[in-house]
C-alpha cells in the first residue's frame, strides 16, 4: 500500500496516542541514539520530537561534509566534539558560529593544535554563554578564554602547556571566570602556589578540583587554596601529607576524593576517617604505603560509600575483600582489578554482601583460583556491569555459577579468559537482559565443540568475537538468534568468509557498526555490498589489504556510511 494513501494515514492516526510533545519526549529520552534514528522514520511528528531530542555532536572529517544539514537538523545541540577534527580548526569554529544553537553549552577542542584562537574569537560572538569547554593536550591561551567566555563553569585543562607567562594567565583566568565551578588540572604544569591560591580565591562557586599529577604544587600550596573554598565537593590530589589532611577534614561537603598512584600511610587514612567526612566516591587506584589496618579504619567510618577503586593494591587478598565487603552495604560500583591475590571467594563475596552492588571490575585477578561452594551463593538482582577480563583460571563453571546469580547483567567482559568457552553461552541463554558482551580472544577450540548459539536473545546488541576461531556457519547461528545486533567486531576471526558476513548483514536489520580488519578470507569490495544490502549500516572497518575506490567510498558516505581500513573512528 502506499505511503500517501488515506488508509495508511488513518491507521497511523489511530495508533499514534495523543500525548502532549512533553511526554514523547521524556520517552524518547531513553532510548539511545541508534533506536532514535528509527523512531524518526515513523511520522513526520516522531522526526521533529527526535530531532530535538539529539543533544550531543561530534564532528570530524568524514562529517564535515554533512555539517550544514546535521546543523540545521539538530537545533536543541547541546555540546559539540572536535577532538577527532584533522582540518582547519579555525574555519570550522566560525562555520559553526554561523548556525542558530541556542542551547549550545560545551564544546571540546581537546588535542587540538595549534591552539584555535582566531576561531574561538569568532565562536564566541555567537556563543558568548558557554558554560564548558575541554581543551586538554592543547597549548592555551587563558586570556583568550577568559575574555571570550566570562560564563564559563567547567574548565578542563589537563596536561596542557603555557609558555613562561603561564602564572599571569592562570590569575587571569581566575579573575576573569569566577562563575567556575569544576577545573581540571590534571599533569597540568602550569601553576604556581600563588596562581593556585588565586583560582580557589576568586572562583566562589567552585566544587570540583583536580589538582593530581600537577607536580608544580606544593602540599602546603594546595592545602592553603583549598581551605578558601570550604564548599568543595570533590578533590583529587597526587599525595597526602598531615598539612593536607587538616585542610581536607575541613571540607565538611567533600563526597568524592581521589589519591590514585599516590604514597598514603595509614594514619593519613585514620586521620581521613576521624574527620567524619560524608564521602560517597574514593578512589586509591595503584597507591601504596598502606595497609588493610588504614582503609578498614577509613571505610568503618564511611557508612554512605556507593564508588571504590582499589586497583592495583599490593596487599589486597581474599580475607580482607570479605571482611570490607561488609561494611559496604551502601556500595554501587567496586574496582579491583590487577589484584592477583583476589579469587572467586572475594567476587561472590562482595555478591552477597553488598545488595546494591551495579558493576563489579575485577580483571586481571586470579577469579578460579578457588572454588565457591554453591550454597553460599546470593543471587544478586542489582549487578548489571561485569569486567572479569584477562583472568587466566577462570572456567566454564564458574561463568555459568555466576550467570545464575546475576541474571539481570546487561554488560559482561569475558575477553581473553583461555579458559572459557561454553561459559559465555550460558551467559547468553541465562542473563535475559544482556546487551554487550565481550568474548575477544577466548580460549575456543572448535576442534572440542562447537558454539552453537541456537536460541533467541533478542536484547543484545554489542558483541565482540575479535580474535575468536569461529566458523561461518556458527557466525550465521549467532546472527539468526542475536539478530538485533547493532556492532558486531569480527576482527582477526580469519575463518570468516565473504559468505559469513553476508549472512551477518542479511539477519541482523538494525546492524550499524561491523569491523572485519584482517579478515584474509572476506572479499576487498565487500563494504559497497554491505551499505548498499544494509542501509542501517554507519561505519564498517575492511580488511588491510581492500582498496576500495574514491569512487566507492564516497558512495559510503553518500549513504551515511563510513569505511575504513585501520582503527574504528567515530563520526
């Protein structure tokens, strides 16, 4: 039947409610970009709401050519990306500035070099209220962006470079954006006790501060700053002497604190504790110099904890995993992984003592090491993240024992664990949410049996098989059964043919992403079948060897695709 028939726009009349834009909206705003782009192609009405819905752009050289369209399309943009722009950054920025984005409040020009400052003079004449600006791994002008941008509230300068007059430009920033309220100082080389006690001075409003890796700081420098700005929310800083810890146990407000790759004794720690500060988020990645006597004394006290970072720590072991997994009711997300003591008994642990527990990280440990007995076991209906990723003894068992307790998982990393084969099925057939999963490099022998995925999981949309010795005809199960897939890597998988991917593009209707670098078997035109079969198609990585024509490419990108022979770059 037509499009244009009367019938047809009476059917979508009647199944169209008539809800207020309002309420499409907040609809709307769950679902991720992929799904919107479908939900546009139902009414001209369901177009419009999508487009406003769109908030984030990222811009490089394979879109400039659809820049004025996606522009005039996308008015509600609230910030735009240029990390991966490779052209003239100067002329890009006032072709930008010619467009009508009043909601536009960020923009990122991270990595960018030279620093764009004639562009950014003409940006903000269209934009004068930016609220954020990220230009880290650039060379900036301060001045500039104090002049430009007075209604600056987050500035992101990490591992930048100022040349000599680098302590009069921070006192310039610091006087001329004194709405800030997050700076990020990260490896920044940069600032001098004196400019830094400026920044905190003048910037009344500021919450959030990171000051770690900047090692042209002193404690003493930044112990003095910080108790100017008493309502500070969360710090990061590169090390903890007994002047900063007076300073921090003053900040009453403070939720979230960083010391990753730091030295911290345990007093420090205890002294942390009895200040009695209302943490929420720590972080003591890859520190040393203290013991399970320091953190147990810090994390007693901390009864509102939801974030923890443990990695990389020495001393961490079974015992004392279990015994802080209980005073971590409150816990959401926990990181520990790089700690090769920690086995099954530390994971099922935090499982079971832990309700709220999100996401657990837990790679490169020794998880298998030792068993769980099943009557231990809790299922967990909160867990959704899972990372157990380069864990060399875990097997088949113990992933199917842990697909049984975290049925609700949406994410799992499996990606070169040798020893799990039919584990990740179970996790497939068991976990009746999962969207990604990923089985890099697993430790597959065909010649054993083979991975037959021969049920429905309609719900998963990411999987990574890179490096895995899969058939065609597995991969054609896999596509039958996963047959909403939206990215699919298929890198290394050199028993992939042309007549595997073929299938893949055939079953999958909502495919977007497929990556097939040295895939020896698959044919060089492949990719102007693919856009042409599969209009869902955005972004396909070929094999080294294809030589696709200009011809050919821009035929891609005609069809809003984009084609590449080396690393997967967004658009």
């Amino acid at each position: 039947m037509p499009p244009s028939s009367s019938k047809n726009r009476r059917y979508h009349q009647q199944w169209q409610p008539n809800l207020p834009d309002e309420c499409w909206e907040s609809v709307f705003n769950h679902l991720n970009p992929h799904d919107l782009e479908s939900i546009s192609l139902v009414s001209s009405h369901f177009l419009s709401l999508s487009n406003r819905i769109r908030t984030h752009l990222t811009i490089s050289r394979h879109t400039l050519p659809h820049l004025p369209a996606l522009l005039r399309r996308f008015t509600s943009l609230t910030s735009i990306k240029l990390t991966n722009y490779t052209g003239d950054i100067n002329a890009l920025l006032s072709r930008i500035a010619s467009f009508d984005l009043p909601s536009l409040h960020s923009l990122d020009i991270s990595y960018q070099r030279p620093f764009p400052s004639h562009g950014l003079r003409r940006f903000s004449k269209k934009f004068p209220t930016l609220k954020s600006l990220y230009c880290s791994h650039t060379t900036p002008d301060l001045v500039l962006i104090a002049e430009c941008f007075p209604n600056l509230e987050e500035i992101d300068l990490n591992h930048t470079f100022v040349p000599s007059d680098a302590d009069l430009q921070v006192k310039a920033l610091a006087s001329g954006l004194k709405k800030l309220r997050k700076v990020n100082l990260l490896g920044t080389y940069i600032l001098r006790d004196s400019s830094f006690f400026t920044l905190c001075q003048n910037c009344v409003f500021l919450e959030e501060l990171f000051v770690h890796e900047t090692c042209s700081l002193s404690n003493i420098g930044i112990a003095n700053a910080i108790r100017e700005r008493p309502q500070l929310r969360s710090l990061a800083v590169s090390s903890l002497t007994y002047e900063l810890i007076d300073a921090l146990v003053s900040l009453k407000g403070l939720i979230c604190l960083h010391f990753s790759y730091s030295h911290i004794s345990d007093g420090a720690l205890c002294a942390i504790a009895e200040g009695g500060l209302p943490l929420r988020e720590l972080s003591l990645r890859g520190c040393d110099g203290y013991q399970y006597g320091g953190i147990s004394c810090l994390l007693r006290k901390c009864n509102s904890l939801q974030h923890l970072d443990l990695q990389g720590t020495e001393f961490l072991n079974d015992e004392c995993v279990i015994e802080l997994s209980l005073l971590l009711g409150n816990l959401n997300v926990v990181k520990l992984s790089r700690n090769v003591k920690l086995t099954d008994l530390s994971l099922f642990a935090i499982v079971r003592n832990c309700p709220l527990i999100t996401e657990i990280r837990m790679d490169s440990t020794g998880v298998e090491k030792q068993k769980v007995e099943e009557d231990c076991l809790v299922v967990s209906s909160h867990l959704k993240f899972l990372y157990l990723s380069q864990n060399k003894w875990l097997d088949d068992e113990s992933v199917t024992m842990l697909a049984s307790v975290c049925p609700n998982l949406e994410m799992m990393d499996l990606s070169h664990c040798r020893r799990v084969t039919m584990g990740a099925i179970e996790v497939l057939r068991r976990c009746r949410k999962i969207q990604c999963m990923n089985l890099a490099h697993l430790g597959y022998d065909p010649s054993q049996s083979k991975f037959r995925v021969n049920f429905k999981v309609p719900t998963l949309f990411m999987l990574n098989l890179s490096g895995f010795s899969i058939s065609n005809e597995e991969l054609c199960l896999i596509s039958k059964s996963c047959y909403n897939l939206k990215e699919l890597d298929l890198d290394y998988c050199e028993k992939i043919s042309t007549n595997g991917v073929k299938q893949v593009v055939k079953n999958c209707k909502q495919l977007r992403m497929i990556s097939l670098l040295s895939c020896k078997k698959v044919s060089p035109d492949i990719a102007t079948w693919m856009v042409l079969s599969r209009p869902s198609l955005r972004e396909i990585t070929i094999p080294r060897y294809s030589r696709h024509s200009v011809d050919q490419i821009d035929l891609c990108l005609r069809h809003g695709c984009f084609v590449s022979w080396n690393s997967k770059e967004s658009n």
